[in-house]
C-alpha cells in the first residue's frame, strides 16, 4: 500500500517576514564610451637579474602602471612575474 503525501506550503501558512531596506536609485550622466586598458608584464629571471626595488617600481607607478599582481613561480623555476595595468591615452 502506498500513501502519497505532498509537502507543498499551504495557504493559510504566514509569508516569510523580511525587512524592507530601502535602496535608492542613482542615475548618473557619463560618457558611454568604454574605458580602454592597457596591460605590461614584467617577467624578471632571478638566476639573470634582481627583483625591481621600491624605485623602480614607484617609476612605473609614476607612469602610471598600477601592479594588479604578481606570480612568483620560483618553485618550479626562476621567474617572477609582475602584472601591470593602466587606462589607456587612446
């Protein structure tokens, strides 16, 4: 003998209360034109050279090069990779 029950919410059950926060809309009038990046690595061999020291890399930033990372796989060889990105002039 089989019994089939369902356990689907009823009707009369209570909805879940929540609070309601209210979140303003902000619209904004900007240029629809999409800003355009540009992207350098610098791969350093450390069997070859030295890791870029504070100077060098403020003259990077002075460039305007922001570092977005950095993989040092020195594990598993000997490079170092620094990932540098910034907005595009074009």
């Amino acid at each position: 003998m089989f019994v089939l029950t369902t356990s689907r919410p009823q009707m009369t059950e209570k909805p879940e209360n929540r609070s309601a926060t209210f979140v303003p809309m902000v619209y904004e009038n900007t240029d629809p034109t999409p800003i355009r990046w540009e992207y350098r690595v610098l791969t350093i061999d450390t069997r070859e050279q030295e890791l870029p020291d504070a100077a060098q890399l403020n003259e990077l930033g002075n460039d305007g090069w922001i570092l977005a990372g950095m993989l040092d796989s020195r594990s598993e060889g000997s490079f170092v990779y620094y990932y540098f990105v910034r907005q595009s002039e074009k």
